[in-house]
C-alpha cells in the first residue's frame, strides 16, 4: 500500500498530485505553449530539461534559501515536494527591462512602483534587479501589484523574507547563467511556509518557462531580444497567418527537433552536464 498519486491540479504545461499529507508529486509535461496557448504539439525531453534545471538550482541554493524538493524520480520529469501553505503572490525578480517592465517604464517611469533612471532602452540591464510582484488571483493573466500590496496581503515580515530569499536565488542563478553564455532577464518565484513558518521555495525554479533565457552572443539592447528556448516556435507561427486563439497550429518536425534541441542545449550550458548522463542518472544533478 504506497505511492497512489491523487491528481489535485493542473497548470498549463504541468500536473500536480498528492502523494500523502506531507508529500505533493510536480510532474513537467512535453507540452509547450507560445502566445499564451498550449500547442497540440509535444517538444520531446523538455519536461525533463525543465525538471532537471530546478533539481540543479535547488541544490545549490539550498544554503542560501531552503525549498522544497525531497526527491527526484528516475523518470526525470517527476519532482517529490515538501505540501506548504504557499504565498498568494508571485514573486518576480527582474535583472533587465523586458515585458510588462518594459510597456509600464514607457508610459510611466516607474515599474510595480519602482522609479528607473530616465533613458533605458528596451533590454537594458538595471543598475539592480527589482522585485516585481504579481497577484495569481485572476483567470489567466497574473496581476501586477506593488511591494506594498504584496506585503499587505502575505503580511509585511513574509513579504520581506520571500523578497530577499527570491533575490538571493535570482543573483546567484543570474551570475552563473551569465559565465555561461545565458542572460536571465527575469524570473518568477513562488514560495510557501512551512509548518515552522519558515519560508521556503517552491514550484520550478530558474527555467525556460519561468524566466526570459536571452543568448549573451546575440544581445543588443535597444530592441526586444530573441528568446533562448522559444523563438524557432514563435518565428514559425508567425509564419502561418495563425490567430494566436486556441487551438494552435500543429508544428513541423524540423521546428520540434531544433527546439528540444535548444532547450538541451540550455541544460547543457548551465549544468555542464550532459544531457544523456541526466537521462540516464537524474540525480546527478543534484549530487
Ligand atoms: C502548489 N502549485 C502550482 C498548479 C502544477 C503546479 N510545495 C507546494 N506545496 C503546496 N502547493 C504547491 C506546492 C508547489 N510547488 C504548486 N499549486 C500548488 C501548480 C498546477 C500544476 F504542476
């Protein structure tokens, strides 16, 4: 009597299950999604790129914030997680002027209520990351909001502490993905509390889909930059006079295989690890 997984939700590219009161199961799909919309299409391995970058982050910043990863399945998409009380905010930490930062600095200066020097251009690098909150009450898109909100709502001593804990891992993903020829724009985190009411990082952490991955070779502030993981797929739908609604289009193999390529690629980069040792022996991304 071990190991019945209760499905208890979904997110676009990912399912969740409860494995006992303590222990939740984050399984990363093949799915990948583009203008918002999941594509009918599967990008071979990109689950377990995705699951793999996490397992490597949470190793190693695991003296610097705790977080809740217990194991790592021999399937390498499978994630086993410490169940917390999360944070309703998501927390965004951003190293360079991109996005919703980027639209909001235009028409006001100012980013989730933070002043920026005048004259930066689209894609500048910020004199310092700013951390850029987002409520995941709505439907669909998250809500930006201001620190100020973000600690009315987690209450001000929770807020701070995943502030810095965000900040800390966001620093010291940025700089190694930088030695290594990957810019991380921004990132998104999400944290819980433990039963000690310890704050604790959640969810996938310094990924493709949680982060804007820019190639450092091609990076020319002054204009948007092309997505590390991305772009083949979003060049290739722009192509085909695609509405951008539900459903997508079904995509070409030479535009599969050169994007699970890419995303292959960037676990390669970054754990100097390769790619079929993981496939192989997960864990040693974690040893
Ligand atoms: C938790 N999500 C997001 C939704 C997914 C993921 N450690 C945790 N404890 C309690 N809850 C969560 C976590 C984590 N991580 C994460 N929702 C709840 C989510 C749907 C599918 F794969």
């Amino acid at each position: 009597m071990s190991e019945t997984a209760v499905h208890v939700g979904s997110g676009k590219v990912r399912e969740l299950y409860a494995l006992d009161e303590e222990r939740l199961l984050l399984v990363a799909s093949d799915r990948i999604s583009t203008f918002d919309v999941v594509l009918p299409t599967p990008i071979p391995d990109k689950g377990r790129v995705l699951t793999g970058l996490s397992a490597f982050w949470f190793a190693r910043t695991r003296d610097l914030v705790p977080n809740h990863m217990l194991a790592l399945r021999d399937d390498g998409r499978s994630l086993e997680c410490r169940r917390l009380e999360m944070l309703p905010v998501e927390v965004v930490v951003r190293g360079y002027l991109a996005g919703s930062g980027w639209k909001d600095y235009g028409a006001t200066g100012t980013v989730c209520g933070h002043r920026l020097p005048d004259g930066l251009r689209e894609s500048d690098r910020l004199p310092e990351p700013i951390v850029t909150p987002a409520t995941k009450a709505t439907t669909g898109h998250d809500l930006n909001i201001d620190e100020e909100e973000a600690a009315r709502i987690c209450g001000e001593e929770r807020y701070l502490a995943a502030r810095e804990a965000a900040l800390g891992v966001y620093r010291f993903g940025e700089a190694h993905a930088a030695a290594r020829g990957i810019i991380v724009a921004d990132t998104k985190f999400e944290l819980g509390v433990d039963a000690d009411g310890a704050i604790v990082l959640a969810d996938e952490v310094i990924t493709p889909d949680s982060s804007r991955f820019w190639p450092a070779d091609s990076y020319e502030p002054g204009r948007a930059q092309p997505s590390y993981d991305k772009q083949f797929v979003r060049d290739w739908c722009e192509t085909t006079g695609w509405d951008k609604t539900a459903p997508g289009p079904e995509l070409p193999d030479a535009i599969v295989s050169g994007t699970s390529a890419r995303y292959i690629e960037a676990f390669e980069q970054l754990t100097e690890i390769p790619f079929d040792e993981y496939v192989s022996d997960p864990r040693i991304v974690i040893a």
